[in-house]
C-alpha cells in the first residue's frame, strides 16, 4: 500500500489533509458546521451512547433546533425594525405586549437547547469527578474500587498519594474521568507540599468533587466551605466496614453522605448510579444530540443578548438597543451552524479531524 501510495504522489496526487472531505460537503452546503463535527464526533465516540447522540447530530437534529432558534429571532427582530422607523408614541401597546411574548418564549427555548446542549457535551467529552479529601480516609482505595483495577497505591502511610492520577472509567456509557489526589492538609515536606497544591488546583476544574471522609473522624465544616463553590460536592463516607456504632455525623443542613467501604466494596455500586444520576443520562431520549464547548460557549452568549434585551423591553427602553441585542444573538447562534464562524475558527475545527476523513 505504502509503495502504491507513494507512486501516486510520485505521478502528482497528494494526501487529502485533515477533515478535508468533510470541509468540502461543509464548503459546498451538503453539511453544516454541527454536522461536520458531528462527523469527527462519531468517528471518535468512545461509547455507544456517544455514538449514538453524534448520529442524531449528523442528521440535522441540533442545526434544525438551532435554525428554528434562528427564524424565530429574524422574524421578531423584523418586526421590531419594522416599528422603528415610528415615533415611538404611536407604536401600539399589543406589540409590545407581542414582542415580550415572542421573547419569553426565545428564551425560554434557547435555555431549552442549552441544557440539552450540556448533557450532549458531557456525553462526549464525560464528567471530571475529582476525589479528594484528608490524607489517609481512602481516596485511592475509592478509586481503585471504582475502577475495578489495582491502579493506585494504597498504604496507611498517611501522604501516599502526590502525583494526580488520572484514569478512565465507563458508566453505562458515560465516559467518566477520575482522578485521585493527595490528601488534603499542612504539609512540611516540599514533595507533599507540591501534590497538595496540584490537587487543590484540580478541584476547580472538576464536574464533581468527591469528598472522602473516614467515618470515624467525620467532616469538618471549614473543610468543605473551602471547596470551590460552583463546583458540585458529595460527601463520601468511607470505612464504614469499621466500628459500626460510631454516632451519626454532624453534618450542615440537607447534606446527605453515601455511605460506603472502599475495602469491602460496599455502597460502590450506589456511588456508581450517584455519579451517572448527574448527567441524567436516563433522560437522554430521541431528543438529545451530541454537542461541544464551543456550541455551549455560543448558545450562552446569545442567552445573555436575550436576557439583555428582554430587560431592556421591561424598563421600556429604546427598542433600537433591543434589535441590536437580537442581532448579536443571532449572530452567536448563526456560529454553531457556521452561519457566521471565522475562518480561523473553521481551519481548526477541521484540522482535528484525522486525515483522510
Ligand atoms: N477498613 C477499611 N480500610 C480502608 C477502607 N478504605 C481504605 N482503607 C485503608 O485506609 C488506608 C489508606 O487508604 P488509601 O486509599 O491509601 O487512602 P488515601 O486517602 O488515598 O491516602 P493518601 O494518599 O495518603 O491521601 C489503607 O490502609 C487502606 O487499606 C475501608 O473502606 N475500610
Ligand atoms: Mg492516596
């Protein structure tokens, strides 16, 4: 094949670059932009629920929300127009009762596709569970019980784990990466030192903390209120297995722990079902499309254009700034179906495909 290869390139052929195929249906209108990475996305999905979600994508499912979101805002943003060139004293009042109808409901549907946007991203590119905690209470037992694999060291030694350990892991088709972190706490030595602060660093970037606690010692509530607050916490209970009859943890308000032994395996298969219940993948039906950051990135800042112009129409003011918050929206919006993408943005959206697809 090489030899072929090499007498065709010889005879003046050349490789196909990157994605070029599929730059090409993008070039010549068979494929939108959604759909051309969708492509990408299914040739590289991981699992067959990812799969699954990129064909729905490939077959127009998401660019049709989007256009849909699209016409619905042309279409008010040209009514609106359509009433600027009037004074605006005699602009009938059932307009504008009209237009803060016609934005509620864009709204509320751009919000729609948003969420369901999220729940195709963390399909594809799965949930970032980080486990952390104390020194000693089972992190890496937790992990390695979740894993099914011998993959981290485990001692008593309080302070074995430093380096971030990263590993991959499958729940009914929710790519999940999880990664253990060195115990939390004052550390002297420069190495633990120098762990500690990589595992703080990562709790910021994760989808879930995991925050393990030996059940004999209980949490502390400085402890937790110094997890990063946007990021969602679970407070794991481990060693259970161990002197049974410890009183009950006092814990802040509402806060349920899952209770479990790393060791013994018991309460892992909950934690499971816990992990994969926040990305309700059991709601992931015939609506739901595979989808990327940069599609999230958009759809939110064309939510903010809404917002921006539905408080505008409350305050009664100028429905010029409304038309022109309309038209950025749409113009976020029109970047997901590559309506209005940069070309830079679209040399590297085809330059991650492998070559000859
Ligand atoms: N009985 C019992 N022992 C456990 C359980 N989970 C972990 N251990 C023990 O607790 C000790 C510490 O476990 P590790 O998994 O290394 O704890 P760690 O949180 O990763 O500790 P560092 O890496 O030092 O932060 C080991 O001796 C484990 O065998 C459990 O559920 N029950
Ligand atoms: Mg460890």
């Amino acid at each position: 094949m090489d030899l072929l290869l090499a007498r065709c390139l010889e005879l003046g052929a050349r490789l196909a670059r990157p994605g070029e195929f599929t730059e090409r249906a993008y070039l010549n209108g068979k494929l939108d932009l959604v759909q051309a990475e969708a492509t990408a996305d299914l040739i590289e999905s991981s699992t067959s629920l990812a799969a699954r979600l990129a064909m729905r994508s490939l077959q127009g499912l998401f660019s049709r929300r989007i256009r849909v979101l699209v016409d619905d805002l042309v279409r008010l943003r040209t009514a609106i127009e359509a009433t600027l060139d009037f004074p605006e004293d005699i602009i009938d009042p059932q307009s504008l009762v009209r237009f803060r109808f016609e934005l509620e409901r864009l709204v509320d549907s751009a919000q729609q596709t948003l969420s369901q946007a999220r729940q195709g991203e963390r399909v594809r590119d799965g949930l970032t569970v980080v486990i952390a905690g104390r020194p000693n209470v089972g992190k890496s037992s937790l992990l390695n019980a979740l894993l099914e694999v011998d993959a981290a060291i485990v001692t008593p030694i309080p302070g074995t784990t430093r380096d971030l350990l990263r590993c991959e892991l499958q729940i009914d088709g929710l790519p999940v990466k999880l990664i253990d972190t060195a115990g939390l706490r004052e550390a002297v030595e420069p190495v633990e030192q120098e762990g500690v602060r990589r595992a703080r660093g990562q709790l910021e970037l994760a989808d879930l903390i995991l925050w393990v606690y030996d059940h004999r010692q209980g949490v502390e509530a400085a402890e937790i209120s110094g997890l990063p607050p946007n990021v969602p916490m679970t407070l794991v209970q481990n060693k259970i297995d161990l002197d049974l009859h410890v009183p009950g943890d006092i814990l802040p308000d509402g806060i349920v722990p899952l209770r479990l032994s790393a060791l013994t395996g018991l309460g892992i298969k909950e934690l499971r079902q816990h992990i994969k219940s926040r990305v309700h993948i059991e709601g992931l039906g015939e609506g739901s499309f595979v989808a990327r950051r940069r599609h999230l990135d958009a759809l939110q800042r064309g939510l903010i254009c809404l917002n921006a112009a539905r408080s505008v129409l409350e305050v009664g003011l100028g429905l010029e700034v409304i038309a022109l918050e309309l038209l950025e929206a749409q113009h976020a919006f029109g970047e997901i179906t590559g309506e209005f993408t940069p070309d830079d943005l679209l040399g590297r959206i085809f330059a991650s495909f492998c070559i000859g697809k």
